[in-house]
C-alpha cells in the first residue's frame, strides 16, 4: 500500500471512530431516558447543543494551529482525548455528568476534522478532491452504522454503561498508531505556483478573505440550513421508529444501520462523483448537483414521517438518506479551491462551525423541544415526534435554494482563487465580473 493510500485509510478510520462515538448515544437515548428519566428536550441538548457549544468553540483555534503545525499529531491526540471521555460517559449517573463528558468528546473532535480537510487536500490534486473526500466520508455512513449495531447489541448483551467504555477502548487503542505510523505531507504541493507560495496569514486576514468570498458565504449558510435538518433527521431517528412503529431497539439498531450504511454510503459517493464530473464541463455544476438532490430530498423525507407503514417509512428514509449526503463531497472540496494550503484548515473549520452550532447545536434540541410541546396537545402522544421531524426537514429546502445561490458566484471566485497569491484581498469584481444576484 502506497503512503498516500496508507495516510488515508488511516483518517477514514479515525473518522469512523468519531462517528461512532457520535452515534451511540443517539441510539442509547431509548436506556438513558428511562434510566435518568430525561425529557426529550435534555436528549436534544445532550444529543446536539452541549456537543455543538463546545465543538465550535474549540475548531476554529485548533484549525488554525493545524495550519501552521503538525496535522498528524493533532489527529492522533485529538483522537485519544474523545475516546476517553466516550469510555468515561458509562460512568454518568444524571444530566449533568452526561453533558460534561459530551463536552470532552466535543473537545477532542474539534481538533479532527479541519486538520483531515487540510491533509487529504495535499494528498490528491484538485480535480479528484470531492471525490476523493466523499470517499473519505464514507467513514460517517460506516461509523453511524457501527455505532447502530454497537449500542443496539452492545445495550442488549452488557447495558449501556459498558457500551460506551466498550467503544472508548477502542478508539483509545487506535490513537499510536495513528501518532506513529501516519506521515505530514508537503503543504500545497498541488497548488499553483502563486498560490503555493502565499504565506501563512494572520486570523483576522483570513476572516476577511472568507468573507469576501460570496461562494463560501452562501455555501456556509447553505450546510447551517441543511445541517439542522440532517442532525435532526440523525438524533431522533431512533426513537421515532421506537415509539411510532413500535420496533424493539435492536430491529431499529438494525434498521437503521442499514439506512445509514446504504444510503448515506451511496449518496456520497454519488454527491462527490457528479460534482466532479459535471464541475469539469462547468465550475456551478459543483454546487448545482447538491441543490437538486436537496430538492428531491425534502418530499421524500416528509413522506417518511407520515405514513402509516414501517416498511414503507424505511424505504422513503433509505432514498431520502441517499439524497441527503449528496452535500458531503462538494461542502469541503469546493472551499478549498477557493483558499490557498495554509488557510484550508481554519476554512474547513469555519463550515463545520456554522454546520454545527446552528445544526447540531439547535436541530435535535429544537426538534426535541417541539416533540415535547406538541406531546402534550390532545390526541398526539408519541406521534408528536414524527411532527417534529417535519418541521426539521423543511430546513433542506431553504440550503437547495442557498446552494443554487453559491454556484452562481463560483465561476468568477475559482478563476481569481488560482491566479492569485491569496493575501487575502478581495476578488476584483470588476476585472472578473461575477454573475448577477
């Protein structure tokens, strides 16, 4: 096996493991609500809002040093801080443990993701990167299923305590391999000349040189939208099939393993592949395949949550699911063409901020909140969940129309972004004129 293949076999499965960590505790939410007896609006908060406030704290400055450090290393110890605090989540005995050790997994993850970006971008040129990171995304399908099966099984045959002690160890035993074994690759070695030999910018530069740019502006708010409803789509998943259709926690263990790790799989591959491939007759078309699979998806999504069969319900969930990834590839491909290596980090880790603080901070917690309101309204009962689920999705329409927009300023922004040494300036309107609106 080649370094370059070597390297990314290792951050897919350092991936893996942050989603499953991620992961099983949305499926252990069935044992831990009837064990601490947590309302749904906890579970949201505890599921989404404390990992979020934490997570997006922390990514911006650790990306930032990534981008001026060794990237490797930070994976490797950022890896072994989270599965510390996941072993240690089955020692939490009320609300306020859990989210303190949530706020330890979020900790660690901050570190992990923006620092991959980075690495995976110097490891293959820019015509192969959406596809590419859509393969390496492939670790969130594969580590939402793992983590489906794992806590499912693992709640079954040892309790939830153990379960996540179990999958803690694990991710703990990965860590030096990764710190000795995973080689730094050269920074922009497939950048332009000018582009490569931009130097390292200061914070408040590359701040200003993001919000510029009218492509990432929307592209930001676009995966914020989008994230809201993916998240909740994600967190509550579990217990609607528990308690509308009634599916013991293993079958829906089962179940939705087979949804994550078949449609999410696909649909990145696919995301990554038509951009890719579409991008090369035209730079909009990038963006434009994720606006239309959003599109497709919303209906889809809805009709899941509101008919009557369960069979029915995980067929219009497998489809909707595949559509739903089709983001993956090109969210992070095309903001780093638009940067130069030593912003692509802090850039990466600026979308997964707004990704997260207003989606995974405010999607479950919001939609738990609003399950727990209309629970509560004559008639609805457990149904209040699929409700909620509903008002969740309607956030992907909104990131359709958002992706739309950002794939009408690309065109101008790519030419800029590859013959300038990227200091940071703003993109001459003028001599590069965008397309209206």
């Amino acid at each position: 096996m080649s370094t370059r293949r070597y390297t990314l076999f290792l951050l897919f499965a350092v991936s893996v493991f942050n989603y499953v960590d991620r992961t099983i505790i949305s499926i252990l939410q069935v044992p831990i609500k009837r064990d601490l007896g947590l309302s749904d609006a906890q579970l949201g908060a505890l599921t989404g809002l404390s990992f979020a406030i934490v997570y997006a704290t922390l990514c911006l400055p650790v990306a930032a040093l990534a981008d001026r450090g060794n990237r490797t290393r930070i994976i490797a110890a950022s890896l072994m801080f989270w599965s510390a605090m996941t072993a240690f989540t089955g020692l939490a005995t009320s609300f306020v443990m859990l989210v303190l050790l949530r706020f330890g997994v979020a900790a660690g993850e901050a570190g992990s993701v923006p620092s991959t970006h980075s690495v995976i971008a110097d490891l293959y040129p820019p015509e192969r990167r959406a596809t590419v990171l859509a393969v390496w995304g492939l670790s969130l399908p594969a580590g939402m299923a793992a983590g489906y099966l794992l806590g499912g099984n693992l709640d079954q045959w040892i309790g939830w305590r153990a379960a996540f002690a179990f999958v803690g160890v694990a991710g703990l035993l990965l860590g030096p391999v990764v710190w000795f074994t995973m080689r730094e690759p050269p920074r922009g070695r497939f950048d332009p000349a000018p582009v490569a030999a931009a130097p390292p910018q200061r914070l408040g530069a590359v701040v200003r040189h993001l919000w510029q740019l009218r492509t990432f502006r929307w592209l930001a708010a676009a995966g914020a939208c989008h994230a809201y409803a993916q998240y909740s789509i994600m967190n509550w998943n579990a217990p609607f099939y528990a308690r509308v259709h009634g599916m013991p926690l293993a079958q829906v263990s089962l179940v939705l393993a087979l949804m994550t790790g078949i449609g999410m799989a696909v649909g990145m591959v696919l995301g990554g592949r038509l951009s890719d491939h579409h991008g090369q007759r035209s730079p909009e078309n990038r963006l434009r395949v994720v606006a239309i699979a959003l599109l497709g998806m919303v209906p889809l999504a809805i009709a899941q949550y509101l008919v009557a069969s369960p069979g029915l319900s995980v067929a219009l969930g497998l489809v909707a699911s595949t559509l739903m990834m089709c983001y993956y590839g090109p969210i992070v491909a095309v903001p780093q063409l638009l940067v130069p290596s030593t912003m692509r980090a802090f850039t990466s880790a600026v979308v997964i901020l707004t990704f997260n603080l207003f989606g995974l901070g405010l999607g479950p917690f919001v939609t738990g909140w609003i399950s727990d309101v209309l629970a509560r309204q004559p008639g609805l009962g457990v149904n209040s969940i699929r409700y909620a689920l509903c008002s969740a999705v309607l956030f992907s329409l909104a990131a359709s129309l958002m992706f739309w927009r950002a794939s009408r300023h690309l065109p101008a922004e790519l030419l800029v972004a590859n013959t300038r040494p990227g200091e940071g300036a703003a993109p001459p309107r003028k001599a590069v004129p965008a397309r209206a609106g």
